[in-house]
C-alpha cells in the first residue's frame, strides 16, 4: 500500500478494479432481473426459490437453504411469504415430524412458468455482446474465483 492506502502493485490495482468492476456489473443485472420480477410481484430470492423447487421439485428445508446459500432464518421468511401466496407448501415428513419438505404448488409453478422466460430474455439481452466461447470463459473464470479462499 502506497501512504495513500491504496494498492502499490500492477496486480493489487487490476484485482481490485475487477473486483469493483464485478460488483458495479452484478448490481446493474440484479436491478434489470429485479424490475422483471417486480411484474409479477416477485423479489429475486423469492424466484429463487420457485426456481430452485420447480427443477428439485420437494426438498426439505436446510436442503434447500444449502442450494441457495442463504441462512435457515432467512429461507423461514422467504418460504412464509410464498406460502401465504399460495406458491409454495410446506408437507411434514410422516417417518421425521421434525422436518418439512419445501413443494412449489401448481400455482406457484404458473407463476414460474410465465416469469421464467420473460427473466431468460432478460439475462440473453444481457449477454448478447458476449459470444459462446466467451460465455464459457467467462463462467469458468467466475467458478474460478468461486472456489478461492
């Protein structure tokens, strides 16, 4: 680091202008996903889950908060809200009373159906510019830094 506090070598400074470059990119998908979403009265996480459960289709909760990254606390309230909408549906496991299965409903597999290719167009506008090899690169390079400690 320089007296300055910023980074004094070639790498330091590449790595955090791609790092900020990442985070400015993935804002700006996120907000263009977001507004879709917004149509169908939808957040992210919560398409998300109708996503997650529509391939997985029945999966128990702490399956599902591992699949998604996200805490069992903060799944509760996602899967609380999409009930309510009649999206999703808790079914108690008859062998384990102590865990529930995560199901989407017909409803919620509606719902998915319309938003999924309106989403889909979205993320292939977004990466229009970008051609197939370059898609691969760019994947293997985000794995990539997925894995790093």
């Amino acid at each position: 680091m320089d007296q300055n506090g910023c980074p004094d070598s070639a790498k330091s400074k590449k790595s955090l202008e791609c790092w900020l470059q990442m985070i400015r990119t993935y804002d700006h998908l996120q907000t263009q996903v977001a507004i879709l979403l917004q149509t169908h009265n939808l957040t992210v996480p919560q398409f998300e889950v109708l996503s997650t459960l529509a391939v997985a289709d029945c999966t128990n909760q702490q399956e599902l908060a591992h699949l998604l990254q996200v805490t069992k606390g903060n799944l509760v309230g996602l899967i609380d809200r999409l009930t309510e909408r009649g999206w999703v549906e808790r079914v108690q496991v008859p062998e384990d009373r102590r865990v529930n299965k995560v199901r989407i409903t017909n409803g919620g597999k509606d719902l998915f159906h319309k938003a999924f290719p309106e989403q889909l167009g979205v993320v292939e506008t977004m990466m229009a510019d970008l051609e197939e090899p370059e898609l691969d690169t760019l994947r293997g390079l985000l794995q990539k830094l997925a894995k790093a400690e």
